[in-house]
C-alpha cells in the first residue's frame, strides 16, 4: 500500500465519522491517549504483538482476530482487547517461536503447483 493510498483511505474514514458526528448520532469522541484507545489500527496491533503487518492480515483473514473496515478498502480496525484472545496468543507465540502457523492452501495454488511438475 502506498503512502498516497493509505492518506486516501485515512481521508475516506475521517469523512464518514464526520459526517455520523455532524448528524449527531454520536457523540464527539474525547481525546484519549493513544496507548488506551479502544480501537487500534493493523500496523499498531503488529507493532504491539511484535509481528508484521501480514501476520495480523492473516490472523484477520483466519477469523482469529475479530476486526472491522469502517468503510470498503478503509483501514482495517481492531479492539485492543482482542489482542489478548486465546487463539490470538496461540497463534502469536508460534509465530515467535518460528513455527509455522495454519495458512490454508487453496485448491486452485494445489492445482498449479500439481500441474507444474
């Protein structure tokens, strides 16, 4: 993702809350340091576990780690307490121990690597 992406999608999510604000169905979010906010974004949960980015990308894509897109190709956003599920740490410690972790294999990259040979 470049850097003008990431400014865009930011840009997007920023509009969308705005306008939920100024239609009044929420109300205006306090300012709270960023070590305690509910909602993290995916490069600070990898920096907070110790991972990259794609480890909690397929965590998320694994259903392991619960997150939501505000918007479609909006940041992905992640509770901070979610970091601490089971499976979360489960999977986490594997990585760090170097293990490889369960990432499916879909029939079709089978099939190419069948038809390769």
């Amino acid at each position: 993702m470049t850097c003008t992406s990431t400014r865009y999608a930011l840009q997007r999510v920023t509009a969308v809350l705005r306008s939920v604000l100024l239609r009044g169905a929420w109300a205006a979010p306090e300012l709270v340091p960023s070590d305690q906010q509910p909602w993290i974004t995916m490069p600070q949960a990898a920096a907070t576990l110790s991972v990259s980015e794609m480890v909690v990308r397929r965590l998320i894509v694994q259903k392991s780690l619960p997150a939501r897109q505000i918007v479609k190709f909006g940041p992905w956003m992640i509770e901070r307490y979610h970091l601490d599920l089971p499976s979360v740490c489960k999977e986490i410690r594997r990585v760090h121990e170097g293990r490889r972790t369960g990432w499916a294999v879909s029939e079709k990259q089978t099939g190419a690597i069948r038809g390769f040979q």
